[in-house]
C-alpha cells in the first residue's frame, strides 16, 4: 500500500480517534503525589471502558493490552504503533502529571527504607516506557552516587578493604533491584552498566595522586588472599572469596592489564614458596580459564605444572645422589621452569662458589642425562639457601640469596676483602653489589668504613650476636622491583596485537566488504570474551593492516573497507 494512502485512510483517522477517545474522558488530577497510585488505577479504568475483557483495573495492563491488540491488526513496516504508544503515554501523562510521578520517584529512589512501597508503585509503570525509563536513569544515578561516596582514600593501599567494599556495593545494589523490581532485566542491566562504569573509572586515583589502577589493586586482591601469612582467608570461606574475585573480574575492563600483574605475583608465590593452597591457585585459574579460554590461562597452567614436575624432579634427584654416593641431600630442592610461561630476563655473568657450583654441575648433568635436548639456565637472582654460622657460640642459620651467599662464603677464605675484591670475586655489577652489602652491613654480620666505596674494607663481625638463631637476610631488592604499570600496559598492547590483527582479517576475509565502524563492532564481540579490545587500538591495526594491503578503503566512501585477496 501507497505510504500516503495509508497514512491519509487510515492511520492518521486511527490515531485521532483514539485520541478523540481518551480527551473526552474526565482524568482526575494530582494535587500531590500521595495519590499516584490512585491515578494510574482510574486511567485503567477508562482503558477498561474501552476494552470490557480486561479484569484488573492496572493501567499498565490495560496501556499494554491496548498496544497488543493494536500489534495484531497494525502492519509491522509502518510506523503506526510506535506512533500509538507516544499518544497514549502523552495523553495519559502530561508534563505536568509525569513531573510529579518522576518527583515521588525521585524521592523514594533516595530514601533506600522506602523501596517496599518503590516496589508497589513500579507494579503499575513497567510497561510504560516513558516512566520506566524516568525510573532507570533516578536507579542509575542513584547507585552511581552511593557507590562513589563509599570509596574513601584510605583504601588505596589496602587493596583487601578496596575490593570487599565493592563487592558488597554490588550485593547490596543487585538484591535491592532484584527485590524491589521483581528482577526486570531492564533494571539488571542498567544495574551491570553502572556498576561496569563505577569500577572501572577507578574512583581511587580521581581522588588521590595515585596511579593506582583497578587491575593492579585486584591483582595485589588476589595475592593476598593467596599468600601465606595474610590470614585473609579463613578455613572454610575459600569459595565466598572465589565469588567475589569472579564478581570483579566479570566486569573488570582491562583483563589483559590485570594478567600481567597477576602472572608476576604467582611467579612470586610459586618461587618463594608463599602459595596458601594449590587448590586454590588452580581453582582460581580454572575460572578464569572458564571466563576467558585456554590462552588466557595457558601461561599460568604451565607454571602450575612446572611446580609440580620440580617437586618430582627433587625426589628422584635426591634418590639418584641417595644411591650413587650413598649421601641423603634433603637440604637441595629445585624449580626447573619452561623460558616460554616464565619469561625470566637473562641473567647476568657471575663466579659462583666451589660449594655452591659443585651442587649445580651434578644436577646439570643428571638432568641433562634425562632430557639431551634441553639447556638448563642458572637464575641465580631466583635462587637462595641457607647457611650456617660455625664461628660463634651460638650457632646461627640464615636465611640467604644467591648473591649474599657467594659474598659471605668469601670470608671462609679471609676475614677483610675490600669492596673492589669482593667484585672481582663475584662480578656482581656494581649498583647492585652497594645494594647487597648496604643490607649485610645492616644485619651487622658484616662491618665497614662509612660510606661505601671502591675502597671500603668490609669485615666479618667475629663477635656477631642476635636474639633468634634464624635469620631472614634474603630481603627484597630495589633493583629487582616489578615495572611500572604503564609499561605492563605497553606490554599488553603488544601482546594483543597478533588477536586483534587476525580477527580483523578473518572478518574482513569472511564478509570482503565492510563498514569501518561495523568491522570495530564485530571485533570487540569476537574478542570480548578473552579481553576488551581498545577501540584506538583496533583502528591502530586497521591502519597498519592497510599499509600492508591487506584491506582497502572504498575510492567513494571513505568509511567503507575492502578485503584484497
């Protein structure tokens, strides 16, 4: 049918006699909001006038049975009933009247003991898309608020009280709208997106000077639930934890960002030991495995693997020494790591010790015996042990690393080295030999001039005395600290490249032409599932996919892309 014709027999005579209908209808007014409930059931009644099969006298049942009777007989090409639905929600709502049902909405929405009777009032109005929609913005602004105004600056450097306070923000919100309405999909949804905002916008570090991001607080959240010592995670409440994790990480943006903290914190745990459960760590894992897919996890599976097979590894060793020489060697534990999950930089040139180079070259060469394809690499910065202190009454253990045990097994040979000898001997680099000896010279096991240079003569302190008989000296060192997060960033952004680079050609390929801004869209849904791609990035990759001609742009529409094959 003639759009014109339609519209001149029929729709614009429908439209005005529903519309002759309802104005000739006496509405009742609202003096004050109290009686908003009983507004929307007297305009149900005229709609029940209208429609005498209707029981109940709720104008959104009877506003939503005029719209589907209306559906059955209305052509769905014509406009008709989008047309019809804006009449009905005019005539039914004024300005005036819809201004005072938003105010008593408004005011319920800000008063949380009042969503009982917010609940009764939304039973009339959700199917009415214009105050429905009123409502979800008041939800959406209110949650938004209060979420913000419950993040202090205090929390930033506890990220255990950072995370727990947003996970509680989402418990409560969530069961509040699931509650008061009826877990409409609609207020879920807008719930999700507000929640996703307030998150991810980090509110932290716009009200302090730090460049604290989301991914990195909830990295240092999982570590220290993880991490022996940290008592943050009780017997039995192991799985509510969990949750919570999952909670976060489902709508955490930068997924990939946050893996790169996450990877560097277990390759702690896992090399000093410190991992509170291997259920745990792989349950974990096995979730985000779950959310995001094998690749995402693949790097940390393998490290949990190679924990485990060192763990063998260890046992057969010392069953091998055991049998060959008849020696027990319990004091030897190894951490045999694949280069590819592990990602250690090399490490530097140095001299071990004869004590500590003879226990090595024999673990080489069974292992080596075992595995002829492989090379093993010393990551002597990793490694530690311990040593004990025979020149005192008291004998002493310490607690050591690599670098503090080749400079102290020095003084077995003499009691004075200088600081130059001591280099020569270990070939330490210089920055990190002054930061080595500066922590001996404070455990006061060793003594010097003050300050340290070249010439320094450093000293074993023979009448060393302490209150406890182990001693930790294997502290962290500055120079080995984590980078930036800004370079993590860098490193995530090359390490999404090659993904984002073979969707765009596997799209491309598929549909061989397509629009700029639908060739992003298709991207970000492909990809969402293993990370949120940046948009500036995808079109980053466009450009650079151009330039290798494996697309072209369109000689009359700029916006358009072509696939070359």
């Amino acid at each position: 049918m003639d759009n014109d014709i339609y519209k001149e027999s029929f729709e614009n005579k429908f439209l005005q006699t529903t519309e002759d209908f309802y104005r000739s209808k006496e509405f009742p007014s609202i003096e004050s909001n109290g009686k908003i409930l009983e507004y929307l059931k007297l305009v149900g009644v005229l709609l029940l006038n209208r429609y005498k099969c209707i029981d109940e006298f709720q104008v959104a049942e009877c506003f939503d049975y005029e719209i589907d009777e209306a559906r059955t007989y209305l052509p769905e090409e014509k406009s008709t009933l989008t047309t019809l639905i804006a009449l009905l929600e005019t005539i039914f709502f004024p300005i005036d009247i819809l201004n005072i049902i938003v105010e008593k909405l408004q005011l319920l929405v800000l008063d949380e003991n009042k969503y009982q009777e917010l609940g009764v009032l939304f039973k009339p109005i959700r199917q009415l898309t214009k105050l429905k929609n009123k409502l979800l913005k008041l939800i959406e602004t209110h949650v938004y608020g209060k979420a913000i105004e419950s993040i202090t600056d205090d929390l930033i450097n506890n990220p255990l009280s950072y995370i727990e306070t947003i996970v509680n923000i989402h418990e409560k919100y969530l069961k509040l709208i699931q509650e008061t309405f009826a877990g409409d999909q609609s207020f879920v949804a807008a719930f999700d997106k507000v929640y996703a905002k307030f998150i991810n916008q980090n509110p932290i570090s716009k009200t302090t000077s730090s460049k604290m991001t989301l991914a990195k607080i909830f990295a240092r959240y999982c570590d220290t639930l993880l991490r022996k010592g940290n008592k943050a995670v009780k017997n039995d409440d192991w799985n509510e934890k969990l949750n919570n994790i999952m909670i976060i990480f489902n709508y955490l943006n930068g997924k990939g960002i946050f893996m790169k903290f996450y990877e560097e914190m277990l390759r702690k745990r896992l090399i000093d030991q410190l991992s509170v459960s291997d259920s745990y760590e792989e349950s974990l894992i096995s979730e985000f495995k779950n959310k995001c897919g094998y690749e995402y996890t693949s790097k940390l599976e393998q490290m949990i693997q190679d924990i485990h097979l060192s763990e063998d590894l260890t046992k057969q060793y010392r069953t091998h020494q055991k049998n060959k020489d008849g020696n027990e060697i319990s004091f030897f534990s190894v951490m045999v790591l694949n280069s590819y999950s592990w990602l250690f930089s090399p490490p530097s040139v140095i001299i071990l010790p004869m004590e500590f180079k003879t226990i090595y070259d024999k673990f080489t060469t069974f292992y080596l015996n075992k595995h002829t394809d492989r090379k093993l690499t010393l990551l002597h910065p990793y490694s530690k042990g311990e040593l004990q202190i025979n020149f005192t009454t008291k004998k002493y253990r310490l607690q050591v690393s690599t670098y503090q045990m080749m400079i102290l097994l020095l003084f077995n040979q003499e009691l004075i080295w200088t600081l130059e000898q001591i280099q020569d001997k270990t070939q330490i680099c210089s920055e990190l030999l002054f930061e080595i000896l500066s922590d001996l010279l404070k455990s006061k096991l060793l003594i010097s001039d003050d300050p340290l240079t070249l010439n320094s003569r450093i000293e074993l302190a023979q009448n060393f005395i302490s209150d406890t008989t182990r001693l930790n000296l294997n502290l962290p060192l500055k120079s080995n600290e984590p980078k930036d997060e800004s370079d993590s960033a860098e490193a995530v952004d090359e390490e999404h490249q090659m993904p984002i680079q073979t969707t765009l050609v596997r799209i491309m390929k598929k549909e061989r032409t397509l629009k700029h801004s639908l060739l992003i869209q298709e991207v970000i849904q492909q990809l969402t599932s293993s990370f949120k791609p940046d948009i500036s990035l995808i079109k980053k990759h466009i450009e650079i996919l151009i330039e290798k001609e494996y697309f072209q742009r369109d000689s009359n529409d700029k916006d358009t892309l072509h696939y070359l094959a």
